[in-house]
C-alpha cells in the first residue's frame, strides 16, 4: 500500500464511520494519525481549495 493510498483509505473511513475518532477506533490507531492524514489526501487530489468548499 503506498501513502496516498494509506492516507485515502483513512480519508474513506472517516467518511464510512462519521468521524475522525470513530475512524481511529475501528482502524485502532491514536486519532491524531488519523486527522493528519486528511490534509494531506486533500492537497493530492486537489492543490486547490475548490473541491472542499
């Protein structure tokens, strides 16, 4: 798995569970790697802030 594809598929379990601490419930990890990971899917799909409006 590489890291665009770790970050988005974090991203995707945010969105499935509804939340950042839910996603890192179900993943068991610490919430923070979690919310770290979005920012940075966010500027690989789309540099710019139009898609996230």
């Amino acid at each position: 798995m590489t890291l665009l594809d770790k970050r988005a598929f974090y991203l995707f379990e945010v969105s499935s569970c509804g939340g950042i601490r839910a996603a890192a419930e179900h993943l068991h990890i610490n919430p923070s790697v979690v919310s770290r990971q979005a920012p940075s899917v966010r500027m690989s799909v789309a540099p710019s802030d139009t898609l996230f409006l």
